[in-house]
C-alpha cells in the first residue's frame, strides 16, 4: 500500500516536472530561435501588400474564381471552402457517386472556363479536391492551360503571363523530392501587383 | 511511376539503411544508465536533478513486475492530467481563439488516444484546442508515449540478453534517458529545420486576412434560433454573402510536429494533419518527416542485434521489415498511379493518377509512401487523405497496420511487436523439427507462447469485435460518410487503428459520438496495454532463464531461411486473421470499381 502511494506521488511530480521542460522550455526555445531565425515562415508566411494589409499566406489558398486570377484546386475545407479553420479533404471513397458527381461538375466548369473541347482530358488536380482543401499549388500542365485566359481578361501577352507563371513555379526539392508545382496565391498576388 | 520518383524512393531507402547503425549504437548508450553520451555536460545535471526530486535510485533496477506497475500508475496519472486541461480549456491560459471545453466523451478519447500513442482524433485542431491544450496536454504525451513505447523495448531486449537475472532495468530510468538524450536534442534540431521550411511556431491569435479576391456565396438565411429558413415548399432560402476575409491558423506547430513524427505518434496540430501546408509544407519536410518516424523503429534492430550479441539477426529482422515496407509502398503508388478508371472515364488525364485527397507538391508518389510508412511504424500522420485513396491502394494502409506494425513500427512498440512474431516463428520452426524451440539461447517453453499468443489474439479480438458491433447498430453506420463497402473499410479502418495505436483514419466517419468516442477509447487501451503487460511478462521470464549453448538442433535466427519464415508468419498471422474482413471491404470494391459501380 505504501509502495501505492509512493508510485503514485512519483508519477504526479515527473508529470508536472516533465511538462515543465518539454512543454514549457522546449516549446519556448523553439518559438525563440524561430522568430530570430525564420521571422517569415514562423509567423505563417504572410502575404502583405503596400499599404500593409495582410492578403493572406503564400502556403494557404483562398478561392479566386475571376477571369484574370489563376483557379485554384477545388476544396472541402469548410461549408464553402479555403477554410483554414477547418482543413480537410472529400474524403469521399473510390466508388462515391457523390464524389463522381462532384468531379464532373468540376470538369464542365474547367473546360468552359478555359475554352477546352468538350473531350478534353483535364489535369487531374484542377479538378479533384486537396487532401487540406488548402493546397496553393497547381500543377504546371493545369496553369500552363490557364494562361490564355488570365492574359485575355488583363490585356496581357501570353507571354508576360508565362513569365510571370515560371517565376512562380518550383521544381522538385533539390532536384529530387516532390512534385513541380505552380503557387497560385504568390502568382495572383504578383499579377495585382503588375 | 517515373525515375525521378524511383530515384526518392532509393534515397529513401538508403537514408533509412544508413541511420540505422549509428542510431543504434547510439539508442544502446541512451539504453545503459551508466554510459556517457556527448551530451552529458548539458544533460547529466538535468539528469540527476530529476532523478533527485522523483526520488528514483538509478542504480536500483526493477523486476518485470515492479516495472510494469510504475508503467501503468505513470500512464493513468498522465493520463488524467490531459483530461484535466481539455476539460477544464476554456479556464485556462493561452486560448486566444476562446475555444470551449471538450464534453466528457471526446476529452477521454483524446486523452486515451495521446497516452497510448494512438493519437486518434475525433476533433479537429485548429478549432478545438487552446495553444496550452496542444503544447502542453497533448505534447506531453507525444514525448511520454514514444519513452515509454522505448523503454517496454530496451526492458524486453534486457530481458532476452541477460540470464538468470531478476531485474530488466528501471522505469524512471529509462524514461528519464530516453526523453533527455534521444527525443529532446533531436526535436530542438528538427523543429527549427521545420520552421524553415514554413512551418509556424508562434502564439499570436489567428491573423486576419483581407482576400485577394472576394468571393459571393450563396447561404441559407437563418432565423433569430440559428435554424435555416425554408420556403412553403421546403427548400432552404437563400441569400447571397461576401466572404472578404480568411482566418489564418497560428500557434506553437513546429515544436509538435517534431515530437509527433520523431516519436511515431501522428497527432496533427491541424485537422488536415501533413497534409495541411503549414503542417508539411515542403517536400524536403515531407521526407525528413518520413524519415523521423522510422529511423528509431529501424535502428532499434541494430540494439537488438548488438545486446544480443548476434548482429546478424538484428540485420534479419530489419531485413524481414524492409522487405514487407518495400512490397507495401510498391503496391500502393501502383494503385495510386494507376488511378480510378470510373473518374477517367469523366475527362480526368490518367497522368496524375489518383488526385483525391492528395496535395500538388508531394502528388501520387510522396502521398503512397507517406501512407505506407505512416502505418508501417504506428505513426499515423497523414499527408494525404486515405478514404480517398482507390481500394487496393487503401488497403496497403489497412494491413500494415492489421499487420500489428511490425514493419519497422512505432518507437519500441515496432521491435517489441515483431520480437512477438520471432517467438512465434522460432516456435513454429521448433514444432516443425520436433525439438523444444531456443530463441539466442533460450529456452521457449509453454509461459512464453502464452504470453506471446495473448498479447496477438487480444488485438485481433478488439478489432473484429468491435467492427461486426458497429456495422450491426445504428451508431455505428449513422456516423458513416461513404455508403457500400467503403463503408465497412470505414469502420474497420478505425478500430484497426485505434487497437494498433495508429491513429490514421478513413476520416470521413465521424467518431466524435459518444459511442464511437468511448468504444475507440477502450479498443486504444486494450491494444496498448493489453500488449505490453504480457509482452514485460515475457521479459521477465526469459531473463529468468538460465542459456543454454547453440546445438546442431538449433534453429538459427539469421539468414534467409528465418528471413523467410519470419516474413510468412508475419503475413500469414495477419492475412488468416483479417483476411475475410478485408474481403468484405476493400477487396470487394476494387472489382466493383473496375465495374463501374457507384454508391
């Protein structure tokens, strides 16, 4: 009974010493060193205009659904989407006749936004939904498809467009790692500061 | 399936054969209370001083029994402490977005689900936890499961390498080293790596963005209760809405993040969880996040290998895991790659194969690998979202983890889960030349077999069990988001990965019932639990035991020979055991996809 009560007081304090270094120091160094050193990421990465508005985050998509901004991907973060407080995907299965009937809508409006024919295979990620509903990358083939509409409606070469576009695009982490991908929400907000 | 994804998969692979020695000469020192390591000037003091004020000796080693004790008494109290603060959340500090407390049901299942490694979550984070509820109930367990998962592992390897020995180490101890010397250093170094690839670690209140392009909505007009409006013929009246602001999500991420990956235990910040951009946000986070969550189960082999003097079963054993980590990736980006016929039929380019729930950077390849590795180990984050995925590539996920996460495997939990399945194959190969079965030199007699087909049979009986409950009542199938036999994969999925304390999820189901909450809650317990306390009974009763010297009759654990058997019985066991269910899910609706079936 004594050995009860000893094991038990144990564990209360190594519970609360424990939290005060691995949930207290730790955290803090961290939060510390990150301000210092990564200031920009560690504070969400935010996308702030001239006049010192903040618009957003390079990493977060907002819906842009215009003639002169490039389209993001489809989301189900939240009741009507780019929601950051409520990340997410579909999570709707293979054989989802929700999930069909979602991807065919979604491929009409892409190929009547973008003037394609109506056989017209689309890329795959314009018109599936992200697995956080918050994904700011496209991939190079569905911005590549973009461009003649986005230099249509701004009065723009397609060719500044593409420009514009490269600049905006990574390719795979030193060379390797991931996919090539297309920011929307860095290239958008370059686009309204031309 | 293209060569710069083949050329990832190899760096992958190498990077994980290469940590595996050093790291495990290494665990080995973290393991020895008496070996000095090169961070003892700053973590020695820190050291003793804990010891002094938890009054431990640390010279003082304890039996199977007195371990286990402190193990589950140490796992209760932390345990309530969670549940503490996420019930008392909206009194306490930090809770700059004034979120409320969690009800009784979700708070137990979350508290269960961090104290078991699982990190299952019925809730999503970024609107249901205070910053003091993320760094300080749910971080703790982050750190206090992986030592713990460790230390069940470093006792049990005692337990095989000594002989004629009481004890199999102490506790305190080895949760004390293993927190200060391998996880602490290890997730300053790779939280700020994290930062600088974008992810958050701050404490501001979530930012106000003004939208770069304002969106009209169309949404139901409410009444003064909250309730939608509907017309004299029922359907909802509408009225247009200009959304002109987000709200970007902030907080101390990076130093969770590390612990959750480096500790296999998963639990996102967010609701997306890797997937989510601030969460993994590049690719090179992507892989050294992979990375994190194997290398401990991986070079745990090499620990075994050298405590037992018998290098070369550590390398068969890794050897056994590799192989099935590789088979289950290779299936799974097939599948994905491959995509879903019925959406290609629509239009969708076969190129980018099955986008569903997955994110532009990692694409096809980075998401089946995250999703074969996340369920190899007991991890259980996800970069991508795997109710999306096509059946075959779903089920990689589901049997790895029905394989109990042998495959590498959690911090600990993976080698002492295999070390099951070596017990079970040296027997089997003892049965098969009718001698008594040795394992290094020890002789396996009936209390052993007990324990080691106890700690299995436990975990197939709460899955099963539990899955034909819930697809026989009403709470089970009402908190379903897919219909037909996805919807069983649902399910199954989840006491699946509540029992192997992963914590994944075909996420669609909505768990966050009392029902579901408190049945997830007990399958958590029992799959933790109702493992470990036979697997230390085994510890201690083959540290009991006297070594015999290796005859001519001895069954050699290395080479391929129990590379092979051991591989058998791995997913003979699992396949036996599961089989008839995954049938019914998964399988079934490959082919019915194949046909074009919808539900």
């Amino acid at each position: 009974m004594k050995n009860l009560f000893a094991e038990f007081g144990r564990s209360i304090v190594a519970t609360l010493f424990f939290a005060v270094v691995l949930c207290g120091l730790y955290p803090l160094i961290v939060f510390g060193a990150g301000q210092l050193l990564f200031p920009h990421p560690a504070n969400g990465s935010l996308l702030i205009d001239k006049s010192g508005v903040v618009r957003g985050s390079e990493l977060l998509a907002q819906n842009f659904t215009g003639a002169q901004y490039f389209h993001p991907r489809p989301s189900a973060a939240g009741a009507n989407g780019f929601d950051p407080t409520s990340s997410g995907g579909s999570n709707l299965g293979p054989t989802s006749s929700n999930l069909v009937a979602n991807i065919t809508a979604n491929i009409a409006a892409y190929r009547s936004d973008n003037n394609l024919a109506t056989s017209a295979p689309v890329p795959a990620d314009a018109v599936t939904e992200s697995a956080s509903g918050l994904d700011p990358h496209i991939s190079v083939a569905n911005a590549e498809i973009q461009i003649a509409r986005v230099a249509k409606a701004r009065g723009l070469s397609a060719d500044r467009v593409r420009e514009l576009v490269k600049k905006n695009t990574r390719g795979r982490d030193l060379g390797v790692f991931g996919e090539p991908r297309v920011n929307v929400m860095t290239l958008n907000f370059a686009l309204d500061q031309m | 399936m293209n060569a710069h994804q083949w050329l990832e998969l190899v760096l992958f692979l190498g990077a994980l054969v290469l940590v595996t020695k050093p790291l495990g000469l290494y665990l080995g020192r973290v393991f020895d209370a008496s070996a000095r390591t090169w961070l003892d000037p700053v973590m020695r003091p820190l050291e003793k001083f804990t010891y002094r004020i938890l009054r431990v000796d640390p010279a003082k080693e304890q039996g199977w029994k007195q371990y286990t004790f402190a193990l589950l008494v140490f796992s209760l109290v932390s345990l309530l402490f969670t549940y503490a603060i996420l019930r008392l959340q909206q009194y306490l500090p930090l809770n700059p977005q004034h979120f409320g407390a969690l009800s009784e049901h979700l708070a137990f299942n979350t508290a269960v689900s961090f104290t078991t490694n699982t990190n299952w979550q019925s809730y999503a984070g970024e609107s249901t936890m205070s910053y003091l509820s993320q760094m300080v109930a749910l971080t703790i367990h982050n750190f206090f499961s992986a030592a713990v998962g460790l230390a069940v592992a470093a006792a049990l390897v005692r337990g095989i390498a000594r002989h004629t020995a009481a004890t199999i180490g102490n506790f305190w101890v080895d949760v004390t080293r293993i927190t200060y010397y391998l996880l602490l250093p290890v997730c300053l170094v790779f939280a700020l790596v994290l930062v600088s690839q974008g992810m958050i670690q701050n404490f501001k209140p979530y930012t106000a963005a003004t939208v770069i392009e304002p969106q009209t909505i169309s949404v139901q007009i409410t009444d003064a209760n909250g309730k939608g409006l509907v017309d004299a013929k029922g359907n909802p009246v509408m009225t247009n809405q200009v959304v002109s602001t987000q709200s970007i999500v902030q907080g101390p991420m990076a130093s969770q993040v590390a612990i959750k990956m480096l500790g296999t235990n998963g639990g996102g910040y967010t609701n997306a969880n890797a997937a989510h951009p601030f969460e993994n946000p590049t690719p090179l986070s992507n892989f050294l996040q992979m990375l994190a969550l194997l290398c401990i189960g991986s070079a745990l082999t090499y620990h075994l290998g050298r405590e037992t003097k018998n290098q070369k079963h550590g390398w068969s054993v890794w050897t056994a895991m590799f192989a099935m980590c590789l088979a289950g990736v290779l299936v799974c980006w097939w599948a994905e790659a491959k995509g879903n016929p019925i959406h290609q039929q629509l239009g969708v380019a076969v190129a980018g194969g099955n986008m569903e729930g997955k994110e532009v950077r990692f694409g096809v390849f980075d998401s089946a690998l995250f999703a074969t590795v996340t369920t190899d180990a007991s991890c259980g984050a996800v970069n991508s979202m795997h109710d999306s995925f096509t059946p075959l590539g779903g089920l990689v996920p589901l049997f790895n983890i029905q394989t109990g996460e042998v495959i590498f495997g959690g911090v600990g939990a993976g080698l002492y889960g295999m070390l099951i399945f070596v017990v079970l194959t040296v027997f089997i190969a003892g049965l098969m030349v009718g001698r008594t079965p040795e394992y290094l030199g020890k002789k396996i007699e009936s209390y052993d077999v007990k324990m080691v087909l106890l700690a299995f049979v436990i975990l197939a009986f709460v899955i099963l069990g539990f899955t034909a409950w819930a697809s026989v009542s009403n709470w089970g199938t009402s908190s379903l988001a897919n219909q037909g036999p996805h919807g069983l994969s649902e399910m199954l999925y989840a006491y699946t990965s509540g029992a192997g304390n992963n914590g994944s999820a075909f996420a669609g189901l909505n768990a966050n019932t009392p029902w579901w909450d408190t049945t997830l809650g007990v399958d958590m317990l029992v799959g933790r639990f109702g493992m470990i306390v036979p697997l230390l009974a085994l510890a201690g009763s083959l540290a009991r035991k006297k070594s015999v010297p290796a005859s001519a009759g001895t069954f050699p654990v290395s080479g391929f020979t129990f590379v092979a058997l051991l591989f058998g019985t791995v997913i003979l066991v699992g396949a036996l055991t599961f089989l008839p269910a995954l049938a019914l899910g998964p399988i079934v609706e490959h082919f019915l996809m194949l046909k074009g079936n919808l539900f």
